[in-house]
C-alpha cells in the first residue's frame, strides 16, 4: 500500500503547483473524453519534496512512473495519474484509467520477473514532460501469448508525460518491442522453423 509517507519520499514536501500559462500552451485542442480526465478527485495537490518550481515538479511526478513500474508498485501508480488517464496507444483489452496501468505493468512483471526500467534522458516542453528510458528482463512467464523462452531482453522506450492539475493527465508512449521480442527469439529463421517444421524441412525440387 501507497502511504502519504511513501509518496512523499518518492515526489520528495513541497507542494505542487501547475503550471502557469507560461508553460501551456491553450491553444491545443483537447477531445472532450480528456478534458473529462480531469474531475474534483484530481485537484488535491500532490506534495511533491525538493521542488521548487513547476518543472521540477512535473519531473518528479514523471519520475515516480518509473518507479512504480521498476518496484511493481501499483499504490504509487494510482496515486500519480489522473482518475480519467488516458494511454496512448492502449494495448487491445485493457480497461481505461489506472487500472489499465497497473493492469500492464502487472502483466510485465508477471512475464518478466526481474523487470528493471531505468531512466535515461528527461526533457520539458511545458506541461509535458518526456523521458527516455531502458526497460530489461527475463521472460519466465507468457507475453503477448508467447511462452516463456528463459532469455533477457533489453529494448528502449519513449513517454510523453501531459501532467495537469499535479497528476499525469496521459501518457503517449513508444517501445521498441520489435527488437525486444528477437532477443527473446521471437521472428527468428529458428523461431519459424519450430512453428512450422513441415515448412522448414521441405526442399525446392
């Protein structure tokens, strides 16, 4: 469980503060289903310690997705997100809002048992923050119906945080799975020759 000790020792006590049209630009047009992210549930600020100022606070609050995702927190990833968080692109099935945050990084530490994300870069562009970071782990579980193959994959990602009212409002995100599910041995010659042996064995003639 999240206590109000644990997310203030990974937001670090001062309050949050959102950012000043300074840094947001109105004139981005928002569909009404997020605008509607945003309820009264959402404007309670987020103590944020160590952050003097907007940016720094949206940093921070960006920096706590990683570390749900990298301890299997899912009290800290409820905490952070807008009750209406919007993921862009979801995966096919997943239920909107946080649940469907955890539900994914519930499945991947699931398949991964020693899932590790680890931040690289951090950028601002008003409100929103991106971060580039390193996802690895071994698969001992199935992923995306795939069985468990025992190999480590280490693949990059890029967010797209849009933090509002000191939560993440959405998140757009890009992951280089392609290239993770080949270390897996996934899309390999060998890999086709175990799913279709018949293929594999035939000769031109």
């Amino acid at each position: 469980m999240c206590t109000d000790d644990d997310l203030r020792e990974c937001l670090g006590g001062c309050t949050y503060r959102p950012a000043t049209s300074l840094y947001y630009d109105s004139s981005i047009r928002e569909e009404p289903a997020m605008t509607a992210a945003i309820d009264s549930s959402d404007t309670d600020p987020v103590r944020i310690p160590g952050a003097t100022g907007s940016i720094a606070a949206n940093e921070k609050l960006a920096q706590c997705w990683y570390r749900a995702f990298d301890e299997g927190d899912a009290a800290l990833l409820e905490a952070i997100l807008a009750s209406g968080w919007v993921d862009i692109p979801a995966p096919p099935g997943t239920p909107p809002g946080a649940a469907g945050a955890v539900r994914t990084m519930k499945a991947l530490r699931e398949a991964f048992p020693d899932f590790r994300i680890t931040v690289k870069d951090i950028l601002h562009d008003g409100n929103r923050v991106v971060v580039r970071s390193a996802m690895s782990g071994t698969q001992c579980g199935t992923f995306l119906g795939m069985q468990a193959s025992g190999k480590t994959l280490e693949i990059q990602a890029i967010d797209i945080h849009d933090i509002r009212a000191g939560r993440i409002f959405r998140t757009w995100h890009s992951e280089d799975w392609m290239n993770g599910l080949r270390q897996l041995g996934f899309f390999t010659a060998e890999h086709a020759a175990t799913r279709n042996p018949e293929k594999s064995s035939s000769r031109p003639g």
